[in-house]
C-alpha cells in the first residue's frame, strides 16, 4: 500500500512538471511568434475602404496661393489628406471613397520625396518615395501615362517593376519598389508596394504625372514633417 502511494506520488509529481514545462514551452512559443509576427510587419497606414478614417483640410485661397508658390501643391488642388504623423518609408494613404470619379493627377515632389494623388481636386492618396541616384536623376516636368504593366521586369537591369506606370519612352515609371532611405532608383518613381497596387488601379492612360522640386523650406498643409 505505502509503495502504491509513492509511486501514485512519483507519477502525479510527473505530470505536474511536464505540465509546467508544456505551459511554458508554449508560453515561450507563443512569445516568439507575437515577435516575429511585429518584426515582419510593415508600419504603414492602411485607410483603403475607410473614408471615415481619414480627415481631410479644406484649402484656403491664402494655403493654396502658397502652396503653389513653393511648388507642393497643384493649382487645382481642393483638400488634401491631414496625416496624424509624418510618414516613413514603406508608409501610406489611401483613400478615395466619397470622391468624385474621373481622371487623377498625380504629384511627386522630389524634395519633401512624397508623392500625392488628386482626383476632382481632392487628395486620395499620398506616400514616401523613393527616386533617381544623382547620376541617373529623375526628370521633372509633366508627362501623360504612356503605358501600364502590372508585372514589368527591367532587361536593363533585371529588377521587377510591378505596378509601372510609364511616363517616358526611356523607360521612366512609377512603380512598386524597395523602400528605405538609403535606396534609390536609376530614374523612376519608386512606391511602396500596396500603394503602387492601388495607383495602378487608379490610374488610366492619359493621365498627368507632374514631378516637382519644391522650395526647401516648403510645407504642404496638412502634412507634417520629421
């Protein structure tokens, strides 16, 4: 009898390690899931679908006046998006429900390195860019959409461009790309890749692409810097 309840004891004391060891290993792995789950995923502001997240600053005559002065904002600019934080690379807004249809109008500015979609005036969509090396510089001026492909592969320097939307017969487009603040581009507009999905949506044939390098010190309304 006395054997029976050592043993009883030996064996309860058994599975009462093996269930602590269980809890913790799954503890542990589930810990270590939660972070490689945040260290994958990308910090981006996602509004597609949600026009009620985002707020929007209608434009005085005295900001837009301005605004194009400094060359951040197009002269048929209405409202643009009021972003709660500067945007990093990789990060980005898009949102067009409750807008009017019809053709849009995109900008990039080369020296806030943001770019800004326009659709009946109102700003659908904006984001962090990245652009043209200083040996192989993107161009300004404003170029019609000459063509779109949604899977284009560089020959020239075996690179994927999805999403392109070419604005010159050289090859320069915007397009999904590599996000960080040291890359650049050899011309092109590079998007991050959700928001180059979206563009490409968007976008038709014909529409204006305006690339600009704004005044330094410029400040677009509604869109806070670093």
């Amino acid at each position: 009898m006395a054997l029976a309840r050592i043993l009883g004891l030996i064996v309860a004391l058994g599975l009462g390690l093996g269930a602590a060891i269980w809890t913790y290993r799954t503890n542990q792995a589930e810990r270590a899931a939660v972070a490689a789950s945040a260290a994958v995923q990308p910090q981006t502001y996602r509004a597609e679908g949600s026009a009620s997240w985002v707020s929007r600053v209608t434009l005085t005559s005295e900001q837009l006046r301005r605004g194009q002065q400094e060359g951040v904002l197009p002269p048929f600019a209405r409202s643009v998006m009021n972003l709660r934080t500067p945007l990093r690379h990789g990060e980005y807004l898009w949102s067009d429900q409750g807008t009017a249809s019809g053709p849009i109008h995109i900008w990039v500015d080369l020296t806030r390195q943001m770019i800004s979609v326009f659709r009946g005036g109102t700003e659908i969509g904006t984001a962090v860019i990245v652009y043209g090396a200083p040996q192989m510089e993107s161009p300004t001026g404003s170029y019609p959409i000459l063509s779109k492909v949604s899977d284009y592969h560089s020959a020239s320097y075996d690179a994927p461009m999805p999403y392109s939307l070419f604005i010159t017969r050289t090859g320069v487009a915007l397009h999904g790309s590599k996000m960080a603040s040291d890359h650049a581009t050899h011309g092109c507009i590079g998007l991050p890749l959700p928001f180059a999905r979206a563009l490409f949506g968007a976008a038709q044939q014909g529409d204006l692409v305006t690339i600009v390098k704004s005044t330094p010190s410029s400040r677009m309304p509604g869109h806070p810097t670093t």
